[in-house]
C-alpha cells in the first residue's frame, strides 16, 4: 500500500531538489554525512523557518544546508497539492 499522488506532486518535488541542491556549497564530498531540515514554503514559494531536524553531527554541514535552502529560488508550488504536500517540507541532503 502508500500514498497516490498526483503527477504535480512529483513535478513539484523534482524541482523544489534540484534548486536547492543547485543552491547548495559543499567542499567534502567524500564525509559521509546526512542532515535533515524541515521549512515552511508559502504559496508564493517563499522558505522560512528553516530547522535541522535531524543532525549529520557536524555543524558546518548542517548551516550549509540551512543556507541553501533559503538560497533557493522556489517557485510557487501547485495549488492541487500545496496545502497537503508542500505547506511543511522535510528534506535530507547527504
């Protein structure tokens, strides 16, 4: 079982990664470490509220992934599905 999803949802998602991963620096791509954020995004597709919500235990890492996410140039998200899926958005960069 899951979730259906509507196309937008995956069109959406696809490009919410690949801005922010476009807006994001990071000099040690052989340290293996994960972090996970939660944010906000307006229907607008403005971030606030940017939180590590689980740690990769090193503190440059997880700033460079707060910084990139506020970065980011987001468009508005689709009305079908902004309220469900992209009101509160959790990410994880590794």
């Amino acid at each position: 079982g899951g979730e259906l999803r509507p196309p937008e949802f995956f069109e959406y998602a696809r490009l919410m990664e690949r801005r922010v991963k476009e807006a994001w620096n990071w000099f040690d791509q052989n340290t293996p470490l994960i972090t996970v954020v939660v944010f906000r995004l307006d229907p607008n597709g403005r971030v606030s509220d940017v939180e590590v919500d689980r740690s990769s235990g090193n503190s440059q890492f997880d700033d460079s992934v707060i910084r990139a996410v506020y970065k980011a140039k987001l468009p508005p998200p689709p009305e079908a599905v902004y309220e469900k899926y992209f009101k509160f958005v959790r990410m994880t960069f590794n």
